[in-house]
C-alpha cells in the first residue's frame, strides 16, 4: 500500500513539474509579442466565459419575459432584450460555448486529417503526394463559405452539418503548409539518421518530422479558427448555419434583422461579439506568426 | 510577344485548370449521390413535388441509369450550358443565373480595385518603414479589417448611415452608371476592406523580404534614389506574391460579394444562391458552385499570365 503510494508520487512529480514547464514555455512565446498576448488572454476569457456561462449569465439563456420586448440597455438588461424579451448579454454569455465548439471542430479536423494527409504526401512524395495535393486543389478553388454551402444543401441545414462543412473546408490549407514543411525536413540530417537506423516511416513522421513542422501548425490553425469563426457566424446570420432559437451569435444576428428598425442593440451586441472572438484569434495567430516564424529571437524564446 | 516556353507553360496551366473544373463536377455529383434521400428527393426538395415533375426529373437526370451514365448524360448538359431546372422556381436555372450575375461581377470587380488602391500603397509604406509608429497603426487596422466579418460591417453600415443621416441608398441596386455606382459603392468598400487587409498583410511581409535581399543594397550602392529603389526594384518584387494570392482569392470574393449583397437587399446571385440554399433548391446551388469555380480557374489562369510578365523566371521554369 505504502509502496503504492510512494510510487504514485514518483510518477507524479516529474508530471506536474512538465506541465508547469509547458505552460511556462506557451506563456513565454505568447507574452513575447504584445499582439499575441492581447490576443491569448481574449481567447482566455471566452474560454472562460463558455466554462462558467451558467454562473456568470444573470438570467437563463431561453428565459422570455413577454411584457419587456426589444428593451433598450438597461440596469436589469445590460445589453437590453431581444424580441422575446430575453436578456441577450445572457445569451452572448452562452453563445461563447458555440464559437468554442466551432474551434475545438475546426482544430480537430485540422489536426487529426489536415496535418495526417500532409506528412504522408510530403514524406512519400511522388504518386501519393501527386495524388493527395491535386484533391486538394480541387478542394482549394471552392471558397470555404460556397462549399458549405452545398454540403449543407445536400445533407440537411442543421448546427452539425454546418461545423462540420467548415471544419472539412479547413484541411486542404493545413495538409499544404505541413506538406511543404515536411518536404524540408524529410532532407535534414537527423531525417536521414532516423531512416539509416532503420526506424519505420511512421516513426520517422510522428517523432521526427512532425514534432519540427509544429510552429507552422499552431500559426495556420489560430487563424483557421478566426476565419472558421467568420463562416459559421456567416451561415447563421444567413440561416444556414446554426438554427434559432439556439443563442449563438449568428442566430441571434439573424433574428434581430427584423427589428433593425425598433431598436438596433438585439443585432449590435452580438456582431461585435463574433468581432471581438474573431480578432482575440487573429491577433494570437498574428502574433505568434512573427515570434514562430519570424522572430529573430525565437531560439531565445523557446530554450 | 508570347514565347514558345511562356504558351507551353499557360497551356500546362490551362489543363489543370480543365481538370480542376471536372473535378469540381464530380465531386458535386458524388454529394448528391452519398447525401440521405435520393437525388431525386435532393433535386426537388425545393417546391411541392408532383409525380409528374419527379418523373421528368428522372428523366432529366436518367437516374434510372447506373450512376455512371447518369454523370456522364449530365456533364454532357453541363458543357453545352444546360445547368439544369430549379422546380422550386420554375425556371432553368441558367436563365436564373444570367439575369443576376452582373451586379455580383461588379460588386467583385469594384471591391478588387478599391482593396488594390487601399493597400499596395499603404503595404509598401508599412513595409519599408516596418516597426515604426505608422506601420504598427496600419497594421492594427487590417488586423480589425479581417476581423470584421462583412455582414457585420454591413449591417453596421446600413444602421449608421441610412436610416440615420440617410445618404446611402441601404437597399437595391439603382438604376443608370451614376445610381447603380452610388448603391455599389458601400457594400464594395466594405468587401475592398476586407480583402484589402489581407493584401497590405502579404504586401507588407514581401516588401520585407524583397527589401533585406543583396541586390536592395546593390541598387543604394549604385546611388539610385530611394524612391526608385522602394517602388521601381522593392515593390515590383513584393507584388507578385499578391498578384498569385489575389488569384485564389477570387472564389472567396465572390461568395463575400454574395453575403454583402444579401445584406444590402440587392437582387444579384448573392440572394438567389442563399435563397436557394434556404430552400434546398439542390440544382440552383450546383450550377453557381461550378461556375465560381470556372471563374476560380479562369481568373487563375489569367493571374498565371501577368506572372510570366513580372517574373520571367516562371515561364522559363526556373525556380521562382
């Protein structure tokens, strides 16, 4: 039991200390150019806001009060009332949860396919790269927004389709920028090592490639998410994308068109919120752009 | 003029732009087969459907054949400019597409030049005096340029101006040279604005590049003045990465001048496309697909050819 015990604060140690050492090393690329650091801690709090959406909205998101319609900002409503009479800084508050989840769809897609297909077509070149890069040319002469569009017109309009359309839309960018990345460093020394060794191709593209294309990854998808964040805001506004009565800010856009006229807040709050997100993550991807990519001092950074 | 190496290279071009619009067929034609519902259900979800209009849509898309067939009977229609019938308007759908793609083409056309006016100048200053006070200003504001979506800036626009001080026209498209420019320039400036922070983005970081290249210093060297340096030998170079982004840009473009369009109530492919979309009206949403994508292949071809003009490098197949 004891032994047990002792074992489990060995493990956990070297653990915690690595984690802390992560965090250290995001927290010091990120604070080392102001831009992205404006950038993280926007991110930050819409993080926080979709965790704590419940405590921090002063009212349920679908609660209507019929007799207080289209108020304007007040004491009780800070942002006013939407054509029901629901408080709309409570349903921005939740609304956060959507362009969360559009990122969270968007990097994963990015990631998981996008980086996958990109290693292989630049590791193997030749037919397989040949093969992978000219689907995704394909991909690439339709804007993100029309092919979302059809994929949504055949498969249905709901709040699933159109995330995953977006997501979907992303990859050929990313498979492009790790692709050429890893066609660089599939030539270094250490590549050519790992292969003389005789480690497998997955090994020599997960451990060795990969870990040394992450800069471009990281740059691409901040911004990815950005644009994604755009598009979905975009197809809601439309009502093609996320549906009302849902409280994402589209929606909630889309709706208060009709009452342009009565009272303008029901449709300003919630387009300079989709501003505000957007630009929490093009500055984050700006800013880490010029430290990952350009930054004299990146070495300094990071070690 | 054009050299036997330059029409090889632009003919290289020409067939993968062949190959792209095909592609693009196809995979239109795979959704429709792998969607739920049959494609019949998909092609005539947009109206009421009778048994006579399913009927004639079997017809028209054979889709009594094997799926193979059925593509090849519909890329012939295709070719020949047959985009098909929307049911839910009762109209083919090119005559739908050819009473409404001008105002899109103009609202394309006026927001390239007004991003093209807004930026190369602004990108070249912030490139060659990078760091200072004025670069970090304009870099600020393209970064809040691409932040703000269009629709937002649209009904932003249409809130503060129109119904306020009443200047802009905030629906409709005019009629005549001098009303129709008045109602498009709002919605184009918008979209210029956009597409014109993405181009001072990479204008700025080539003026960069170009700027910190030996032959900079062999042009100061050689006593040129600095304004020759910056714009005839730095900004010439910096522009072809633009020239090649704002040819893949042009897809993006035109589906933005779609939203705007929307947004502003005026009566071009923006609103049929998004009605469409809404209605499920499958035939209208293919047909402006492959289009955007003919023009994607058309303008990219084009862009290819004014490369060869800055940069010989590229038609003789040297690395650019």
């Amino acid at each position: 039991m004891s032994q047990e015990s002792a074992d489990a604060t060995v493990t956990e140690r070297p653990r915690q200390s690595r984690a802390v050492a992560g965090a250290t090393r995001v927290w010091r690329i990120v604070s080392a150019n102001s831009l992205s650091l404006v950038g993280f801690c926007i991110v930050l709090s819409l993080v926080f806001v979709a965790v704590f959406a419940p405590v921090l909205a002063p009212y349920e998101p679908s609660a209507q009060q019929l007799d207080n319609t289209l108020a304007p900002p007040s004491a009780d409503h800070p942002f006013g009332t939407d054509n029901t009479g629901r408080d709309i800084l409570s349903r921005i508050i939740f609304g956060t949860r959507y362009a969360i989840a559009i990122a969270v769809v968007v990097v994963t897609l990015e990631t998981v396919v996008g980086v996958s297909l990109g290693l292989v077509a630049g590791y193997y070149r030749g037919k397989v790269d040949e093969t992978v890069m000219r689907g995704l040319d394909v991909l690439v002469s339709l804007p993100p927004l029309l092919l979302a569009m059809v994929i949504v017109t055949t498969f249905g309009i709901n709040i699933w389709n159109a995330m995953l359309a977006i997501g979907i839309v992303y990859i050929p960018m990313m498979s492009r920028t790790v692709r050429s990345s890893a066609l660089s460093i599939r030539e270094e020394t250490y590549v050519q090592a790992a292969e003389g060794l005789g480690y497998d191709s997955k090994r020599v593209m997960l451990k060795h490639i990969l870990p040394n294309s992450v800069p471009p990854i990281v740059v691409l998808g901040t911004t990815d998410v950005a644009y994604a964040l755009i598009d979905v805001a975009t197809l809601s506004f439309l009502g093609l994308g996320i549906q009302p009565p849902k409280p994402s800010w589209g929606a909630m856009a889309n709706a208060a068109r009709e009452y342009i006229l009565v009272t303008p807040w029901p449709i300003v709050f919630p387009t300079l919120a989709i501003a505000i997100a957007v630009l929490g993550f093009n500055l984050l991807g700006m800013g880490l752009r010029e430290t990952l990519l350009y930054g004299e001092d990146y070495d300094e950074v990071v070690e | 003029m054009v050299s036997g190496r330059t029409l090889g290279y632009l003919l290289k071009r020409l067939g993968a732009g062949v190959f792209i619009v095909w592609a693009v067929t196809f995979l239109v034609f795979v959704l429709l087969q792998i969607a739920p519902g049959s494609p019949a259900d998909i092609l005539l979800s947009g109206g009421v459907v009778t048994e006579e209009m399913r009927r004639t849509v079997v017809e028209q898309y054979n889709l009594n054949e094997p799926w193979y067939v059925q593509y090849l009977l519909w890329l012939r229609d295709v070719v020949t400019g047959d985009l098909g019938y929307s049911f839910a308007q009762q109209r083919p759908v090119a005559t739908l597409i050819a009473d409404r793609w001008a105002i899109t083409a103009q609202i394309v056309t006026l927001s390239m030049v007004l991003a093209t006016l807004m930026s190369i100048p602004t990108g070249i200053v912030a490139g060659y005096k990078h760091g200072s006070s004025l670069d970090r200003l304009l870099t600020v504001v393209a970064i809040v340029g691409v932040s703000v979506p269009v629709f937002v800036s649209g009904v932003l626009a249409i809130l503060a101006f129109s119904f306020h001080i009443n200047v802009i026209p905030s629906s409709g498209a005019g009629s005549g040279v001098i009303g129709r420019l008045t109602h498009l320039f709002v919605p184009s400036l918008l979209l210029g604005g956009m597409i014109g922070a993405l181009m001072f983005r990479m204008m700025r970081s080539g003026m960069r590049d170009v700027l910190e290249k030996d032959y900079m210093e062999t042009c100061v060297a050689m006593g040129l003045p600095t304004r020759k340096v910056v714009v005839k030998h730095a900004a010439i170079n910096a522009l072809a990465p633009v020239l090649t982004v704002s040819g893949l840009w042009i897809g993006f473009l035109i589906v933005y001048a779609m939203v705007v369009e929307y947004v502003f109530g005026m009566g071009g492919l923006g609103r049929l496309i998004i009605h469409a979309v809404q209605a499920q009206d499958a035939p209208v949403v293919l047909a402006g697909t492959i289009i955007t994508a003919v023009v994607f292949v058309i303008s990219n071809i084009v862009v290819d050819f004014l490369y060869t003009k800055i940069d010989p490098r590229v038609a003789i197949g040297g690395q650019p």
